[in-house]
DNA sequence: CATCACGCTGTTTTT
DNA sequence: CAGCGTGATG
C-alpha cells in the first residue's frame, strides 16, 4: 500500500503550486525537460488522493501511449484507481462522445471513421468523376488534396483563402477544388463517413449547439488537463473551453519552442489565447530542466536565441558538466550511416547499452540508407513514425472485409474488396455498389449481382466470406483469420515479397484476439493504431535502437542522441509550391530534438549531399541554422569512424542523376548486367529509370523494383 | 473492360 | 518509394 506521497520533497517550488492548485484554470507554460509529466502525474495522484473519482478526471495528450504510461506512474504513485482516469487524445475522446450522441448532428450513430487513405481514395475518386480538365500544371493529386481540404478545416478557412496563402500554384484549379470539397462533404454526409478532422469539428460543434451534452460532459468530468498544449489548434481550444466552462477546473500544460503541428492547423500562440478563454487562469513557468546536462542547455538555449520570435523561457539545470554537442558533417548519406553505426558500435564496446541510443530525423524516409547499414551490421532497431502498419496496402485490403460487415454503407471499402476480385475494376465495382444500395441488399448476397459473368466464382467466394463474418458473435480473431484464408492467393498474386506481408496479417491476428467485438477493433486501429512492431509484439521492445521520427519522439529521453538532418529540408521562398518555408518550425524541429538527449548529442549532416530532387534547397534553408553554428559544439569531421571513400560517383547526386541519366546507374550498373543481392540473391537488371530506380529479375524471386535498396547490388 | 508495362513526378510530420 | 496516367495487350 503506497505511503502519503511527500509532495513538498518530490517537486520543486513551481511544480508543487501546479500540483497543489486544484480548482480553477491552470496555465503550465513548461520547458523541455523541466518535469511537465512529473507535474501531471502528481496532480492525477493528488486528486485521487484527496477523494476525487477517476472518472471525473479527463487527461488528454497527444497519444494514447502518452496517456497510459501517466497513468501508470500515477498509480505507483497513489494507488491502482488512477488507471481508471479517462485518458486520451482529442480524437478518442470525440469519437467516443460522437458514438453516444452523433444522431443530435443528424448522423447515425453507426458511422464508419476515415483513416488519412480512406479519405484519400474517396477524394480522388470523387475528382475523377468531375473529370478536371488539365490547365498548365497538374491537378494536385490526392495527398495534396487531403492536405489542402485537411487544413482548410482544422483552420476555419475557406478553400479558396487557404490555396491563396499556402497553395499559391494550384490558384487556377481553386474553383474545381471547392466543388470538390462540397461533393466530399455531401458524400460523407449521405453514405455516414467521418474523417479525422469531422471528429474534431463535430465534436466542437455538438458542444456549441447542446446544452445537454455540454452539461452531461462537464458533470462527468469535473478536473481536466491537457498535454502538449502548443500543439492544439483553434478548434481544439474551443472544446477545452466548452468542456471546462462549467466548473473551469481546467489545467493546460505546454512549450510554445516545442511546438511542431503547424501543419495541422496548431499554432502556439493557442497558448497564450487560453487566459482569453479562461480569464481567472493561474500561470506557473517551469524553467528548472532535469534532463539534459548544462552543455546540451547552451546549445539548445543559443538555437532558440536564433529563432525570430524571442520567449521568455531560458533554461537551466544543475547537471554541470558533460560533453559538449558535437557537429559532424558526414559529406554523403552512406557515409553518414556509417558513422552512425561505427560511433553506437564503439559505445557498445564500452560498455553502454544499445538502448541508451536514438537516432532521431525529420522524415521516415531520412532513415532508409541507416537502415540498410544496421541491418548489415547487425545492429536491432525499432522504428516509430512515418510508416504505419495499419495503413499498409495489405491490411487494410485484410480490413475491408471486415469494415463491410459493419457497415454495409461503407462504399470506400466496398470498393475496396470488389476490385480485388479477379475480372473486377473500377467500372464494374461501382456497377455493384450501385446494386447493392438499391436492392438495400446484405454484403453476403453481393454474389446476386446480374452482371456476374457466369463461371467466374470470384464473388461467390466473396459473398462467402462476407457470410461467415457476418455471423453473429464472430470473434474479431476468428474474422481475421477468415478474411486471411480468403485473402491469400490475392496477396501473393498481389504482392511479391508475401512472406512479409504474411507475417503483417498474423500480427494483425494477434491484435484482434485482444478484442471481444468487432466494432471497438476495426475503430481502434484507425484511432489509436500500433506505432511500432514493439507496440504489437512486446518481444520488440528490449535491446534494441530506436529510430524515430522527431514527432513521434517527443515527451521521449535517451542517453545519446544522435540527430541525422537531411539536406531537402525546407527551401526558401523562391519556390512558389513551398508552403512552409518556415525555418522558424524547422528550428523548434531541430529543438525538440536536441533537448531528448541526456548527456550526450551528436548532430550529423551530408554536408555535399545534393538533393535529389529538390535541387535549389542546397543554399536556402536546410543547414542554415547548423551552419551558423550556435555556440558551445564543437566541429568534427567523421574521421576515424568512416573508411575511406569509394570512387566518385558511386551514389547518387544531382550530378550524378544528370549524366548517368537513362542507360545506367550511377553505382555503374547496365541493363542486361547479372548482380547479387544480399536478400533476394542472383538475378539480371532488366531495366533501369530515371537514373533512381532499377528493375532486376531475380531467380527466386522474380521481377523486383530496387530503389534505394539497389545501392547494395553486386555485380557478379 | 480489365490488366500490364512504362515513364514521369514528387515535401514532410500525425490523429 | 509509390502513385499516376498512358498506351498496348488480353
């Protein structure tokens, strides 16, 4: 049975009056490092301490591993009730609150929610109907599509505002982009879809217009705290407001320099609107870091002397000495990676756990090169960000048949799991969505369609399918393993490296044998999905590096950092598609990482890499801040820890691209040349694009695409 | 109509 | 690396 909790002697004299005020509205402006989770989890451990039920605590943050693991601490802390403390993020907690009350919005309560693709796909096919006509550049495709229509939502802007400030090329198609934007709402209206943003939106707009819901939130959640406030946008600050405007037991906790999602409509100047909101609000500073070593603050502290917009923040510490930051320029990405791999292998050798590592960068992609290198140097890896399990081709082809079961409107899917019947493509499984809905008929008897050539069993196997999910009180594990019997021979006519993909659907097993219901599974990997293979597996999680995006790494420590920063960062405005060419965000990028590490921090840089596509980013942005070196690092090259360079022109680079252009890779690779793969082993180049990619058809495996991956072709 | 091969293009980050 | 459009093929 844990003891009273000594809060005098646990938290500093900040933390403590956070901890401590717990009526009225808060306002925790907290550096990196200075105990912003210690603070929250306290204060949960305080009011269950003083009484207060759990379920009257509402804890949002920005994931829900974020969430969990506060609550853990909570409850070592004071006792287990603090588990039963409603936590989440925004999304989970409007799309719980949607689920209970969506028909006041004129929705049912069944409806389906859109992951990012979903939305994607929906958009692009509702753009091929309107059948653009071409104007002198492209019409954006269906990412930029999703951006444009995303953040014109989470900003409250209108389309035509929005591409005016941000999208300044696609000017001349704003006219077919709002029409398209208008045919998507009614079409998520009409067949029960949601996005991620309508969560948001919805969420916002059923507090503003019911009294009743308002009411019910606020009496059930009586104290409320919010994570990673700098990160919010306006929307979100105005659910926070609803929320707590009964009781305004409200307790913010953010780091204007850490905030990263402007590209989702958050601006930290949220921060400082929330006395607006709340006038009583209580500000508390926390400037006392306990993470990092005072060598890492001086470096950390003159990045954001740099930024143009000065805070009030200055950190410090009491861990006096340690090793200075080092820079290293690398000169090329492969030697980058082996650097990295060399210095962590050197480590190890003394002594260090390989868990006391990260290896952190801006874009999931900015790993692929160290990747290939650790893998040859058998060094384990995690990897978090970018990439996500649940939005890979071949699960949510797996998941569609299951997302039909429960809602048998949830045409994105239909789609879907039609096209993947052989014969099937696009004409004809519109045709059948079509039918469907007239004849208001059940998944299963898809089979009916009269436009079913005869002989051809593809639907019936379908509707066979859909049939046994169907059946009531089908576990979520047993549908899975279903859908994988019927699913098989598509993927491995689908996909060439099956067996991966294979091991995908098993875990995917795994996961919904977690589950009871079919619902709460198919929503929670749109909603809260596997970060990681770790999150999936727990086997993972020991004894191995971490690699991550810098978004996925906030709230996040180790020991070493080592921060591997591209050359394609953002460019300067003599673009005109460069939307962000905010450096100022690059910096606070660049800041939340290097405020990860402990006590020790190395920024690497491919300093004569060339971008490969983005060639004009060399001179602008990109390095410039690393370049006018703030004070207290020091310079090294990476000597000593990379062997001497190959011959010119072994990787690739503008140069490179240029003149080895058609007929050859830059590695001197021709058509027609037999080479040897590490993994895939012998085979024949059987053609060769854009200077980039290499097409080799392997003995074993046959025809493959190389892309990066090609730079470890050997010619044989 | 569906599918395949080919060449070209491209900011990114998350719920 | 992946997606898209295109033109040829089944």
């Amino acid at each position: 049975m844990p003891g009273k909790i000594n809060y005098e002697r646990m938290l500093n004299p900040a933390q403590l009056s956070a901890v401590m005020a717990n009526e009225g509205p808060l306002l925790v402006i907290a550096g990196a490092g200075s105990g912003k989770t210690r603070t929250l989890v306290y204060r949960v451990a305080r009011l269950v301490e003083k009484g207060v039920s759990p379920q009257n605590i509402l804890l949002l943050t920005f994931t829900r591993k974020a969430a969990g693991e506060m609550l853990e601490r909570a409850s070592g802390l004071a006792d287990e009730r603090c588990k039963n403390v409603s936590g989440g993020t925004f999304h989970s907690l409007a799309h719980r609150v949607l689920r209970a009350h969506a028909d006041s919005l004129g929705f049912s309560r069944e409806f389906t929610v859109l992951d990012r693709s979903d939305m994607e796909e929906l958009l692009q096919s509702l753009a091929r109907e309107m059948h653009v006509e071409r104007k002198s550049i492209r019409f954006p495709n269906r990412s930029t599509l999703a951006n444009i229509l995303s953040k014109a939502a989470n900003l409250q802007k209108d389309v035509k505002s929005l591409v005016k400030s941000e999208y300044e090329h696609f000017l001349e198609y704003v006219p077919q982009i709002t029409t398209l934007a208008q045919l998507y709402v009614n079409y998520k209206r009409e067949n029960q879809l949601m996005d991620y943003d309508d969560l948001i939106l919805f969420l916002r707009d059923l507090l503003a217009q019911s009294e009743e819901v308002r009411e019910r939130l606020s009496r059930q959640y009586r104290y409320i705290m919010v994570d990673e406030y700098q990160d919010t946008n306006a929307i979100q600050a105005e659910i926070v407001k609803w929320l707590g405007h009964t009781h305004q037991n409200v307790m913010v906790v953010g780091d204007d320099s850490q905030s990263i999602y402007s590209f989702r409509g958050a601006n930290y100047k949220n921060m400082f609107d929330f006395p607006r909101l709340f006038p009583q609000v209580k500000i508390i500073k926390l400037e006392e870091n306990y993470r990092s070593t005072q060598p890492i603050l001086n470096f950390t502290n003159a990045l954001m002397d740099q930024a143009l917009e000065k805070y009030t923040k200055c950190l410090f510490t009491r861990r006096g000495d340690g090793e200075v930051p080092r820079v290293v320029d690398t000169r090329t990405e492969p030697e980058q990676a082996m650097f990295v791999c060399r210095f962590i292998k050197d480590q190890l050798q003394q002594g260090r756990s390989i868990r006391d590592f990260a290896v952190l960068f801006r874009a999931a992609y900015h790993s692929f090169e160290l990747e290939l290198e650790l893998a040859r140097e058998g060094i384990p890896f995690v990897k978090y960000g970018g990439f996500k399990f649940a939005e890979s081709a071949h699960i949510k082809d797996l998941l569609a048949h299951l997302r039909v079961v429960v809602n048998k409107g949830d045409t994105v899917s239909w789609g879907r799991i039609l096209r993947l019947v052989k014969n099937i493509g696009q004409r004809k499984s519109q045709a059948i969505i079509q039918w469907l809905k007239q004849e208001k008929a059940a998944p299963w008897e898809v089979a009916q369609w009269p436009g079913a050539a005869k002989g051809d069993d593809g639907l019936k196997r379908l509707s066979g399918l859909l049939g046994v999910v169907s059946t009531q009180g089908l576990a979520p594990e047993k549908a899975v393993k279903a859908a994988i019997d019927y699913y098989e021979p598509i993927l491995k006519n689908k996909f060439d490296d099956f067996p991966r993909r294979e091991k995908d659907l098993e875990q995917l097993a795994l996961i919904a044998s977690r589950y009871k219901k079919l619902r709460p599974f198919l929503d929670d990997l749109i909603l809260e999905p596997p970060t990681s293979v770790a999150d999936i597996d727990p086997r993972f999680g020991a004894d191995r590096l971490t690699l991550s995006t810098v978004h996925s790494a906030k709230g996040l420590e180790w020991p070493v950092v080592f921060i591997i920063w591209a050359m394609d960062g953002y460019f300067p405005s003599t673009r005109a598609n460069s939307s962000v060419h905010d450096i100022e965000e690059e910096r606070r990028l660049m800041y939340v990482a290097a405020t990860r590490a402990k006590d020790q921090l190395i920024i690497c840089y491919p300093g004569e890499e060339v971008p490969r596509v983005w060639h004009m980013a060399r001179e602008g942005g990109l390095c410039s801040f690393i370049r006018a070196l703030p004070q207290g690092v020091t310079v090294h090259d990476s000597r000593g820890y990379v062997p001497p360079r190959k011959e010119a022109g072994w990787r690739v680079n503008a140069e490179a691209v240029q003149h080895y252009y058609k007929n050859r890779t830059p590695t001197g690779l021709r058509l027609g040349d037999r080479v040897r793969h590490p993994a895939f082993g012998d085979g024949v180049i059987s053609s060769i694009a854009g200077g980039e990619k290499v097409e080799v058809l392997f003995r074993d495996f046959g025809r493959k695409l190389l892309h990066l991956g090609y730079t470890s072709l050997e010619k044989v």
